[in-house]
C-alpha cells in the first residue's frame, strides 16, 4: 500500500491512497484543472482513479469533485448528509455515480478495504477514512476539533498516518481572523491545534507508524517548526518518520510494507 497527497491546507486538499491496482482519492479541493495538473505531477491522471471519497462538503475538500467525477466517470462515496449539503450548489454531484457510506460500517473498493470514522466538525455529516490491506493500516484524519474515544480508538494502530495539525493556539489567538472565525476554528467542531495531535499521538502506538505526516497546516496561525516541536516531544525515537504536508505540493509517495 501506498500514499501521497495533492496538497493540504485551506486552499485545498486531496489524498491518494493506492493498493494492488486500485487507487482512490481522499477529497478534491482543486479545480479540475489544477487537479489534473497535480495528479500528472505524480505520473497520474483522472482516468487512473477508482474512486473518490469525500470527508464532507467545504470548498477545500469538495470543489471539485463532482467535476473530475463526471469527466471521468468516477464513482464518489460520501454520507448521505454531505451530498446533501451539496446538493443544487456548484460542487454537487447531480449526475455523479454517488455511493451512500455510513461512518462505522466498512466497504470494499477493490482491494482496499474502507473505513468511515465519524468526527466532530461543523459540517453535516463529516467523517474521515480508515484503509486496510494486507493487515496494514493507513488513516487520514484531518477537519476534526476535538479527538474523540471513538476517534482514538479508530486510528491508535496504524502503519501510516496522516495527521492535521492546524493551529498553534498562540498563533491563532494573536492572528488576523476575526474573533468567530478563531473560536470557530479553535472550539471543539473545529480544527485540532498542534497540542491535541500530540496528545492524540502519545496514546496511540507510535512505535508501529512507519510514517506520520502532520497535515493542513494553516498558513497564517501555524509553522512546520510549531507543529514538529510539539510532535517530537511525544515522538522522540523515530523523527525521521515524520514529515509535514504542504499545501503546494502535498507529499510525495510513501510506501507502507
């Protein structure tokens, strides 16, 4: 199994995700446009998707989405509540293969095997992906503003990892936003600060991670230094495993053997 990214952050996101033949995109915050550029940077096009999936409906992870899965005849899966959110709005997905998933029930697309994991957001129905295969384990987790039992338990066993890390608190709170804007991202159907990825990681088996990636970093109230200081001090053995996600290039490909 392996992954890479598009890009991460608030201008945009997408995540792929590769096992045997079958390949899927976690999200498509790009243009079509911009996102065929993307993918071809990775020696890929919209033709080699099997699939989309959606997290849920903001702009940064569903713009274009119904676009690239109607041109390329692309199945999508999400919740029932984030195709609605969508629906008569320039990124719905009317005339989409559109699949219904249910956080906590498992799929099959090709030989990954999917699992959507409710998380609190302010979104209609938000949920992130677990991928199995080969008794490996790959998770995204990003949009989240507070780590649940439920999340922790879903994503403490992983073999990669991909993790948000959108705020440092102090940064936020002395940053440009608008005070809403900075409770909205900052309260508990947010975004998670580099405090609470850590604490999220030191109750997990960070010893089994072959990689971590801390992802959707926010341009204006976080650093990669910011969000790497706070994770090594609950990842001290091991840093070479971590990596952080960019919004212009994303990641490059890591393999999970």
């Amino acid at each position: 199994m392996r992954l890479a990214s598009l890009g991460s952050g608030s201008k945009g996101n997408g995540t792929l995700v590769s096992a045997d033949d079958c390949l899927v995109l976690v999200d498509c915050g790009f243009t079509v446009k911009e996102t065929e550029r993307r993918l071809a940077e990775r020696g890929l096009g919209g033709a080699d998707l099997g699939a989309i999936l959606v997290t849920h409906e903001h702009g940064d992870h569903i713009r274009g989405v119904g676009a690239l899965a109607r041109r390329y005849r692309i199945p999508v899966y999400s919740t029932f509540g984030t195709a609605r959110a969508v629906t008569g709005k320039a990124a719905g997905l009317h005339r989409c293969d559109w699949h219904e998933v249910r956080p906590g029930r498992p799929f099959q697309i090709g030989a990954l095997a999917v699992t959507p994991v409710t998380v609190p957001h302010d979104a209609r129905e938000p949920c992130q992906y677990r991928f199995s295969w080969r008794q490996r384990e790959v998770g995204v987790l990003t949009d989240l503003g507070s780590v649940t039992p439920h999340v922790l338990q879903a994503y403490a066993e992983c073999d990669a990892l991909v993790l948000e890390c959108n705020h440092e608190p102090e940064l936020l709170a002395n940053g440009p936003y608008p005070l809403s804007l900075k409770r909205r991202v900052g309260g508990h159907l947010g975004h998670l600060s580099n405090q609470q990825a850590a604490t999220m990681l030191a109750q997990c088996n960070v010893d089994r991670l072959q990689h971590l990636v801390l992802s959707h970093l926010s341009e204006q109230n976080n650093t990669p230094d910011h969000a790497l200081w706070e994770i090594h001090q609950v990842m001290e053995q091991g840093r070479e495993r971590i990596q952080v996600a960019s919004q212009t290039g994303g990641f490059d490909w890591l393999n999970v053997s």
